[in-house]
C-alpha cells in the first residue's frame, strides 16, 4: 500500500475516534447540566431536588413543573 494512503487512512481514522469522543463528552455534560436544574412548584413556587420522585409538592402537594 503507498505511503500516502497509509497517511490519509491514519488521519482519518483519528479523526474519527476524536470526533466519537467530543460527541460522547458533550452528551455526557449535557445530562449533567441538565441534572443540576431543581423542579418549580406551580402553587407554593418551592423548588424540589431531582431525585424527588414523585408529582406533587412536599410542601402544599400541587403539581410540580
């Protein structure tokens, strides 16, 4: 195989696996960010953690958004 096909093979082969992983890395800051964002009250405007499962409000139980 010539030498400039090896070369231009190689480049695109990093190209490639850089790619792949800038675009796993955005997807990964992207649901961290997402993450950080605390759901709103409708009726008493409390926030509530993400890892609180459940549909109403610990506080008056309305209706999170």
């Amino acid at each position: 195989m010539p030498t400039w096909l090896t070369i231009l093979l190689i480049v695109i082969v990093l190209a490639v696996v850089v790619f792949t992983v800038k675009s796993i890395k955005s997807k990964r800051a992207e649901e961290d960010s997402l993450k950080t964002v605390e759901r709103i009250c409708k009726l008493c405007e409390k926030t509530v953690p993400n890892d609180f499962d459940k549909s109403l409000c610990p506080h008056c139980k309305g209706l999170l958004s």
